[in-house]
C-alpha cells in the first residue's frame, strides 16, 4: 500500500484493484483522462476535494480507503501563493468614505453570479475601492485573490491572451499544460477557476474585449473590474459608478492623508475648503496632502490660496509623480478628434451642464453625431450625466478642457463658438417666452431661434432646464456690450418670471436690465426695467430666499 500522503500512489493502486483502465475511471467518475493521468503521475498534486470524492464512489472503495484518499487531498489543499504578479496590492490603510459603496460591491462579491465593474473618471479611486473591497471579502475566498493591471489607459493595453497566461500560472497550472491557441487557453482558464473560490481583480481595463475572455463561470470565482468605462457590452455585470467623494468624506480623507504630521493639522473650514478645491477626488485630495506632508513650511491656509487660483490649480495639484492633469491627459488621449472638440467647446457652456443642442450649436455638428459625442465622454467618465441627455463637468475636468480649448482651438474659433452661443441661447429664451405674452397666440412666429416651441409646455422646460445657460448668456452679452440683445430677452422674459417666482435668479436678471437700459440711453426702459426687479426682490423675499 502507497504511502497516505501519496494520492498519485493510492488512485493507481485502487484503479488497478478494481480493475479499470484510465478511459474506465473516467467514464464512472466524470474526471477526464488528463486530469487522472495527471494526477497518478504526481503533476496535479492538489486536486479539488469534490473531485477526489467522485473518484472514491466510482472506485467503490470501503469507508476506511475512501477516507485515505480524502485524507490524502486535504494534505495536499493549500493552493500554491499567487505568483507576484498576480498578488493583491497592499490595503490602502487611510481609506476613508465610500461605505455604502463597499456594501454594494461585497454584497455583490458575496452572491458570485456576475462579474462586478466598478467604472469612473481617472482619479476618482476604482482601484483603491475594488483593492479594499478585496481584503474586506477575504473570508469568502479561501483559495486566494488575483490581481492583475490590465494597463487599459495605456497606448497599448495588456494583451488578454497575455493575461489568461499569468492568471493559469498564479493558480499553479504547469506552463506544459497551457494550450497556444487562445480559445482553448479561455477554456481551461475557466475550468480551472470554476472549481476554485477566489477573487479575480481585473484592474483598469480598456474594454469589454480585453476582459471577456477572462471572465470565470459563475459559481466559483467570482471578476471584480475597474475600468474609466461602464463596460455595457458584458451580459449579467453589476455595475457601480464612482463619483467624488462627499463633503465630509473628502475632509475626513484629507485630514487622514496629512495625519502624519501634527503641525500640517487643518482646521475644520479650511479642510472643507481645501477638500471642495480638490473637487472631492481622491487623486487630487491625496495629491494636496503629500505636498503638505512635503513641505515643512505651507499650512493648509497656503494649500487654500494656491488652489484658489483656477488658472493655475492644476499645475499645484502635482506631486512627484501624481498628478491630476496627467490622469485626465490620458482619458483625453483615446479621444477621436472629433469627440475631442466636443469635450473642449463644452468648457464654453455658461451653466454646469448642457444637452445636445448647445453642443450642436458650439460645434457646428448635427445633432446626432454630438448625442454620440456626448454618450462616448459619458462612458469615459470625462462628463458627468445628469438627466434627459444632458451631462456636464466635474469641476477639475472642467478646468482640464478649458485649458484643452485654449492650447487646441485658436482665439478666433473660440470667440465665434461664444457668440454663436450666446445668440443662439438669447434667440431661444426670446422664442420660448413669447409663449407666456399676454397677447401671444400658438400659430405667431417663432423667427429668432433655432429650436421651435410648439406648445407653451415644452417651451416652459426650455427655460427652466436652461435657465442657468441663457443666464450665463446675459452675462456674457453685457461683458460683450449687446445691450440691445439683454434689454430684448428680459423684456420678453418678464411675463414668465411671475410664473416661476421661486427662481432665485431672477434679481440678477433684471440688474443686467436696467444695466443695459442705462448703457442705451433710454432711461423710461431703465426706471420700467427697475420696477421688475424690485418686484422681484420683493418675491424673492416673501419665499424667504
């Protein structure tokens, strides 16, 4: 009799008692007869306990002989250590914030019946959420946890057949056994995760592409994906999609990254302040922290005035190698062009979001390509989507594309894409409000602007989903001296703001008014033009705003 510990030695010995030929014990067991031959021959030492109990009951051992094989795989369990390359990075230890995020992506870990895709912009912390949701699950993985950097915003991504390489031999496949052609290669990967429970971290990937074929059964072991796109196109994943971090999470993260040093220690305000400068992103908080922690001299007062300044706030979000402008570069750079100067132009909208027709008008592109623009920067988390096809800027990425559009457009292109704005949102307010003049009737024409209002609803959403754009527009025409185009619209405008009284805008509205009244010269329009917004102070005080 084979030594207990030897289980190559003992399933010969008890196939030859019984009489069976390997293709034999196949047939009974379910095991193929690579995977027996393997195992006789000492090359799989470490088979699955299910396996080698299919083994015992197709053997027909007795009891105490059945108990000498399972006693014989439990000698051999311990499944050999990732290999470096495959091992999880270390735990961040000053994680702060996402908790209601990590109870998503464990409880989703937990059931195993789809892959789960943790998607957002660079810097806004995928990987140090999906690294600690790693060690917070470890206990549900007990044959261990692979990492891989997929380097998807690369030039040239990790290549998947590269990668199914890497994760066979973490889990201590012999490279003999590696088939050269990639389907086959996907297949074993499968069959030899699915027998397995462990955790496969798939870091910053390009595309659904690069990850598909990587993808485990469900069942056993289970993907967790990080990647700057949703990845839409894979079947059953669960989705989360980061954005920045709240206000009092932000400052507990800050507070937590300049822990080390006493004397940096902010003050309550001035890291709230410091924090909402950072735009709340991870990167870029951890960024500002480091240069404190580097810098012996600067208070986090000093922090505070040098990112107060927008035109320089990214040039001070830099240390050492950790920069925010380099992480967004890089999302810009898989760019088409042309969905480059959709992000750039969009750094012209007045508000903080936009739709397809201010894109349309900024670019000079139909609509429908700008909505396929719009839906591409969505993915890539370089825009933010708001609701009914409009999107805008996290603050930080709105600063990267202003700075895009003055490097790549000329002056000239940028000052014709304003005015053309500016007209186009002026013009439209005008056609919109004219629904709400007393003697307005459906059938008037709407000569001025581009978008057409058939019904009096749909021309009230206009104004109220753009109000903070065509606003921004008055702004823009009194900076410009169109004061005949301001006094025109609010003119028009003034029946509609006893519609929407509760909008708190609507003093400043009527100040740039009588501004442009008085710029004319017609002081009757300026006194008539003070009486609305006085009236509109008055409204705005009775609603306690």
């Amino acid at each position: 009799m084979p030594e207990p510990s030897d289980l190559g030695e003992l399933v010969r010995t008890f196939r030859h008692n019984a009489g069976l030929t390997l293709e034999d014990l196949s047939v009974r067991s379910g095991v193929s007869v690579r995977a027996l031959s393997d195992m006789e021959r000492g090359h799989s030492r470490k088979p699955h306990a299910r396996t080698v109990a299919a083994l015992a009951t197709a053997l027909g051992v007795p009891d105490d002989e059945r108990k000498l094989l399972l006693g014989a795989a439990r000698g051999g369990r311990a499944r050999p250590a990732p290999a470096p390359l495959c091992e999880l990075p270390p735990d961040i230890p000053d994680f702060t914030g996402r908790a209601a995020a990590l109870a998503v992506v464990t409880t989703a870990l937990r059931g195993r019946s789809a892959p789960v895709v943790i998607a957002g912009a660079a810097g806004i912390g995928k990987t140090a959420l999906a690294v600690r949701s790693a060690y917070a699950s470890r206990t549900e993985f007990p044959d261990g946890r692979l990492f891989c950097d997929l380097r998807g915003s690369d030039s040239e991504p990790l290549d998947p057949y590269v990668v199914q390489l890497r994760l066979m031999r973490a889990v201590g496949v012999d490279v003999d056994r590696i088939p050269a052609h990639p389907t086959d290669r996907g297949q074993l990967l499968r069959r030899t995760l699915r027998e397995r429970k462990m955790l496969l971290l798939l870091d910053n990937a390009a595309d659904e592409a690069q990850v598909r074929g990587l993808l485990p059964d469900p069942g056993g072991t289970v993907a967790l994906i990080t990647s700057r796109r949703k990845l839409g196109g894979l079947d059953r994943a669960r989705r989360l999609a980061l954005c920045p971090l709240s206000d009092a999470d932000a400052a507990a993260m800050l507070r937590a990254v300049i822990e080390p040093d006493a004397t940096a220690r902010p003050e309550p305000e001035l890291e709230r302040w410091v924090a909402r400068l950072c735009g709340n992103y991870p990167l870029a908080l951890r960024i500002a922290g480091n240069r404190l922690l580097s810098r012996p001299g600067w208070t986090i007062e000093t922090m505070a005035r040098l990112l107060a300044d927008e035109e320089s706030r990214l040039d001070h979000l830099s240390a050492g190698d950790l920069q925010i402008r380099t992480a967004f570069s890089v999302s810009y750079g898989q760019l088409d062009p042309t969905t480059r100067l959709v992000f750039r132009r969009l750094a012209l909208v007045p508000g903080p979001d936009a739709g397809v027709a201010v894109a349309s008008v900024l670019t000079e592109l139909p609509a429908h390509e700008v909505g396929k623009r719009l839906d591409d920067l969505v993915e890539l988390g370089l825009l933010m989507s708001v609701t009914d096809q409009r999107a805008g800027f996290h603050d930080l990425i709105r600063l990267f594309a202003q700075e895009q559009l003055m490097a790549e457009d000329s002056h000239a292109d940028v000052e014709a894409a304003r005015r053309r704005l500016v007209s186009w949102l002026l013009a439209t307010a005008r056609g919109a409000a004219g629904w709400f003049q007393p003697s307005r009737q459906a059938e008037d024409d709407q000569s001025d602007p581009q978008t057409v209002f058939y019904e009096p609803v749909s021309a009230q959403r206009w104004l109220e989903v753009e109000g903070e754009n065509w606003l921004g527009a008055l702004r823009l025409a009194f900076a410009m001296g169109d004061h005949s185009a301001i006094v025109r619209t609010v003119e028009a405008l003034q029946p509609f703001s006893r519609m929407w009284v509760n909008w708190r805008y609507w003093p400043e509205v009527f100040r740039l008014s009588v501004s442009a009244a008085s710029a004319l010269g017609d002081r009757e329009l300026s006194e008539r033009h003070g009486r609305y917004c006085v009236r509109a102070e008055a409204a705005r005080q009775a609603q306690g705003m």
